[in-house]
C-alpha cells in the first residue's frame, strides 16, 4: 500500500497480487490488482499483468485498465495485452540493470501506451514510511505520449516500486507505507 499527494487530495494506491494468471504470448503472467482511492472511495483501477523471464527480468505483459462508471468498474479502450493490435510486452524490472545508464521499453501499444526508462544507478538506500530499502533500482520514466512528464521512480528485488516522484509536470509522490505480512 502506498500514499500518494497530487498537490491537493492524498490519495491511497493499493496493489494487491492476485491469483488470476493470463497466458500471454505464451508466458503464465500473474496478475496485480491497483487500485486509487481518494478519500475511501475508489477512483481508478487496473489490473497489470506480469512475467519474469529465467534470467530474472520482470515484464511487464499487459493491462486491464477500468474505468469507473455509475459505480462500477468497466474496462476502458487503453487495455492492451502483447500480441493484440501491435501491443508488445516490455521490462518493468531488468535482472541485471546496467550501470551505465542503459534504457529499456516499459510498453508499447501505439497510440495508447509506450513507456520507456532510463537507469539512474542501482544499489542506493531509499526511506519510505513502510521500512527503509538497500539496494534499490533508480530510474528516470517518460513517454512520448506524454513530452511533458517524466517520473523518478525506485524499485526493490522481490517487492516492485517502492517509491515514485514527479520531476517534470505535475506534482505527485508516492511512498509504499505498508507491506503485507
């Protein structure tokens, strides 16, 4: 679970790592509910689907993202899955990121998703509310969707994102505050 500040609302995120598995290009990717509450009433959420590869890299296979409509939750037109409509898979965590500042494809789905990062270094401590974190994975996130946003954001081995703060466009962060038990 993780808090984050827009510049007004706090909001909560809550990613949950479900049961549910998709097969997608031929790899099992389990799937992680996301949802944002503001307030204590959910305002977004997506289902993202994810694969590790044998050398360790974590993909990142796709996306229900759901739309909230007269209460409930239906599918909005930026899902994508690789392999559909030109959507291609990318990494979300490389195994072994290069120290020397290599970039990488987060997704792609022309018109709809195509983020990519840069490596800023690896091995920093990073403090959030939950715990303190050795080791992490520091990259700058950007798409050409969006020219005017980039996204620092940093990642632990075995847990994900940790912690994520705008630097260029609008003013959010975001801090894991819990981890399950």
């Amino acid at each position: 679970m993780g808090t984050a500040e827009n510049g007004k609302t706090p909001q909560t995120d809550v990613s949950i790592v479900t049961n549910r598995t998709q097969k997608i290009l031929g790899a099992p990717s389990l799937g992680v509910r996301d949802t944002v509450y503001q307030r204590g009433t959910p305002i977004e959420r997506t289902i993202d689907y994810y694969a590790q590869d044998k050398q360790g890299n974590v993909w990142y296979m796709g996306e229900d993202a759901l739309d909230l409509k007269n209460g409930h939750f239906v599918k909005a037109p930026d899902s994508w899955r690789g392999g559909v409509h030109g959507a291609q898979p990318g990494i979300i965590m490389p195994a072994h990121p290069s120290p020397s500042g290599g970039s990488y494809r987060q997704e792609y789905y022309p018109g709809h998703a195509m983020d990519q990062a840069h490596v800023l270094g690896s091995g920093g401590n990073v403090k959030t509310p939950a715990k303190t974190f050795h080791t992490t994975l520091t990259t700058v996130e950007s798409s050409v969707l969006e020219p005017g946003l980039s996204e620092q954001k940093w990642y632990v081995r075995g847990v994900g994102e940790i912690k994520e703060t705008v630097v260029k466009g609008n003013h959010e962060h975001f801090a894991l505050s819990s981890l399950p038990r």
